[in-house]
C-alpha cells in the first residue's frame, strides 16, 4: 500500500495545520480568534474525513492507524495548553489538566500494550471518538470568543464537562480492560 494515500495525506495536513492555528490564535489581527477557530474546525474535519475515507477506499494502513490518534492529540492538546492561557480559572484548567493526563496516560498504556501484544484490546472505542467530538466542540466555543462570559463560552464549559466526565470513564475502561496485562508485569 502507498504512503501518501488520502487518509494519511489528511492526517498530516492535520499535522500541519497545528502551528497556523496556534500562531492565528495569538496574531493581533481583526477577527483572529475565529480564523482560528475555523483552521480548527478544518483540522476537526479531516479527523473524520480521514477515517471515513481509510474505510470507504479501502487505503486503512498501519501508519494511519498510528498517525491518526497522535494527529488527534497533537490537535486537541494544542487547542486545550492555548484555552487555558485564556481561561486560567480552574473552572477550565482542572478539566484541561485531566484531559492531558488522561491522553499521556492511555497513550503509554496502549504503548505497555503493543509490548505485551495485546494492543488490539485498547483501540479507540465509539465512546473514545464521542469524547473527542465533544472536546473539539467545546474547544470551538472557547477559541472564537474574546468574552469569557458569553452564552457560548457557558455552553462551551457544559459540553467541555461532559468531555471531561468521557475522559476519566473511558480512562477507567482502558485500566480495566488492560489490568490483567498490567498486574502480571
């Protein structure tokens, strides 16, 4: 199979995508918050996109299988570290925090996982994907506005805690479903 396939050319795009976003973010010019949040959106699409092509063209590769879930983090990560410069209460900086915790810790599990050859067990789950639909649409709520008290920043901290609620759930699945793996090391 090819390297450059369209799903994983959309992956890297996604890749690619994170430094105009994060530098947008911060450039003082009219309207920077929402082009930011719309190379943002960009980015949530083709987190889709790629999967569903993958499937429907039958270009799925061990690469993409790779690339898209770190593709997934950088994105959200990024989007999460330059939230909380903004909203540096810990109404918003606690949720982050075990956002990222949660990433780093599932990450070295999966990790624990491929070395024992069970990683097959912990891959994304419908309930891994909702979560990230759900940080991602949050995420938007707080990039594009300049007033933390709008109605949508407040939807933003609904939705954002209802991420964070799919975080640590789905953060207790993975342990559980890996603690056999985990209590024979």
């Amino acid at each position: 199979m090819k390297f450059w396939t369209i799903p994983n050319t959309l992956t890297a795009i996604r890749i690619m995508l994170i430094p105009i976003f994060v530098i947008l973010f911060y450039t003082p010019i009219k309207n920077h918050q929402l082009i930011a949040m719309g190379i943002f959106i960009i980015a949530a699409i083709t987190d889709w996109l790629d999967g569903f092509l993958a499937r429907h063209l039958n270009q799925t590769s061990r690469l993409g299988a790779f690339l898209d879930p770190v593709a997934d983090k950088l994105i959200v990560l990024s989007a999460l570290l330059i939230c909380a410069t903004k909203f540096t209460s810990p109404l918003f900086v606690i949720p982050a925090l075990v956002m990222l915790c949660r990433e780093i810790f599932i990450t070295a599990l999966r990790e624990w996982m491929a070395e024992v050859g069970k990683r097959a067990k912990i891959r994304v789950s419908i309930m891994g994907k909702i979560k990230t639909c759900l940080q991602m649409i949050a995420l938007c709520f707080f990039i594009s506005q300049p007033n933390q008290n709008s109605t949508l920043v407040i939807t933003g901290y609904i939705i954002f805690y209802i991420a964070a609620m799919l975080t640590i759930w789905s953060m207790i699945v993975y342990t559980r479903i890996s603690f056999k793996q985990l209590r024979s090391a």
